[in-house]
C-alpha cells in the first residue's frame, strides 16, 4: 500500500540522523509492505536490529541480485529502505515489484528526484528504524551471514561502533581486501579503509549527521569516515567475506572522471578536516 502521511506514528523523525546538510526533499512516492509496519519479535532493542539502505541509480539488472542478497540474510532481523534516486531506467517498477514479492520482508521503496548517492543515502536514512544501519549500493551484494556474525560481535560488545568485513571484488575485477587493523586515525586519513557496505551504529550516525552530498565521485564514504574519526569509534571486525564489490566491464564517464580529478577530491576532502593534517599536506592541496 502507498503510504504519504502518518509515518509519526511509527516514532520515527524524519531525517532525525541527518542534520548536518541538507537533503534534496522529501521523496515524491512511497510504497510499503504491510510486514514493515509490525514491530518485530521482542521489538527493535532486544537484539541487534538492522537498517539497509540501498540507493539505486539506473542499476536496474542488478536491483534483483541484490535484494536477493538481503533476503537471504541468515538473520531476520532488518529492513530494507531503497531509495530511486531518479533513475531513467526500470529500477523504481523493479524495486516496487521485489517488494511485492516478499510481502513478508520489511521493505519500503522511496521514489525522490535525482541528488546523487549522498543524497540519496541521507533521504534513506530518515525512513530507518534500526540501531544499526548498512549503506548497500544497488549492484552490489552481502554475504549470508554478514548480518548473523555482527551480531554476534555486537551482543559481545555494546560499546562497538564499526563492525566490517571483508570485501570480494568481483565481475570485472577478481581479489579480496581485508583490514583486520580495526580503526586507525594514520590509516583512514591517508586514504579509506572501509567498504561502503560496512555496519554503522545508530549512535555514530546520530554524531556525524549524515554523509556529504558536496563531495562528488565517490569520496562521500572517505570523508565521513573522517569526519566519524573524531568521536574515536570502536571496531570489531568479521574475519571472513561479508560483501562483495562489483566491478563493471569497461571505462564509465563516472570512472573516467574519477580518475581525472581524484587528487583534486582527495584536497577537498581533506581541506574539510584541517584538524587531521600536517599543514604542509593542506599548502601541498
């Protein structure tokens, strides 16, 4: 059923995780299933409850794969917000038919003109009711237990914030990339150390408000761990394959412009946290 007032009535503000910019709007459409109305056995706070956020973007033959991923989740407890973020293709008709298909899975589509993948993310965010949350690109994929293994750690630990894996690169591209080291401030501030897919806690968010919709060719996950890096977060990590990280064939005008100006992004993403920087690294930007 389309649902356009009365999501108060779920406890949820909108946007209440992203106050630190601002969003394009409030999506132009929402659909739901019945199933994400219901509170879920023992309620959100009684174990580890998970909010994925898909932004799609013209990716429609992938869309399927993908949620196939999140329905096939060996643990149950989570939802999934995708978010068409003004796609030309048939991601929206796809996106609305999945979530017919599981009329028992905890999905909402939200329909919103184009912003990009920030964008699209932090308009997500103010649908989620989850203590944890899962930023998934629409082409890519988890892995069954991701969710199941994190929660383990998090049950063992209430204070951990970060709880990634590791990644497969996968399609064009063939290999694996770990980072057991947990968290380092010298790491992440010399280049980004986390997939996109990694598991954030609900109260880290609330913290660093939401992701940069400024920062353009695929930067936005590196400046928010940065900015994530001066609430000194605490990492438990999953050592095995958690998600894998599709790699399309041929060169894209995205790939070719983030080849062109990745060192002039690599300079305004640092120039927005001086705090972490020699200055002669800021004069050499």
């Amino acid at each position: 059923h389309v649902v356009n007032e009365g999501l108060s009535a779920y406890e949820v503000k909108r946007h209440e995780l992203v106050w630190n910019y601002q969003t394009t709007g409030e999506p132009v459409e929402i659909k739901e299933n019945h199933a994400i109305s219901r509170d879920p056995e023992g309620g959100y706070h009684a174990r580890p409850f998970f909010s994925i956020v898909m932004a799609a973007y013209n990716q429609g033959k992938f869309i399927d794969e993908t949620v196939k991923s999140v329905i096939g989740q060996s643990y149950e407890r989570w939802e999934l917000i995708i978010v068409n973020d003004g796609s030309k293709d048939d991601s929206w008709q796809r996106a609305n038919a999945l979530m017919e298909k599981y009329p028992k899975r905890r999905i909402r589509v939200l329909n919103k003109r184009n912003g990009g993948l920030a964008d699209a993310r932090n308009v997500g965010m103010g649908y989620v009711k989850g203590t944890w949350l899962c930023m998934l690109d629409s082409d890519d994929l988890l892995s069954r237990d991701y969710l199941h293994r994190a929660a383990d750690l998090i049950e063992e630990d209430s204070n951990v914030d970060i709880v990634p894996g590791c990644m497969r690169n996968f399609d064009a591209v063939s290999s694996d990339w770990c980072f057991p080291e947990g968290f380092s401030i010298v790491g992440i501030s010399h280049w980004n150390k986390f997939h996109a897919s990694v598991l954030i806690n609900r109260r880290l968010m609330e913290k660093v408000g939401g992701y940069d919709p400024a920062i353009p060719w695929g930067l936005e996950d590196w400046n928010f761990w940065l900015r994530s890096s001066i609430h000194n977060p605490i990492v438990r990590f999953v050592p095995e394959i958690t998600f894998f990280y599709r790699h399309h064939q041929g060169t894209s005008m995205r790939k070719k412009m983030f080849a062109m100006y990745l060192e002039e992004t690599k300079a305004m993403v640092r120039t927005n946290h001086v705090e972490l920087y020699e200055p002669v690294q800021l004069l050499a930007d």
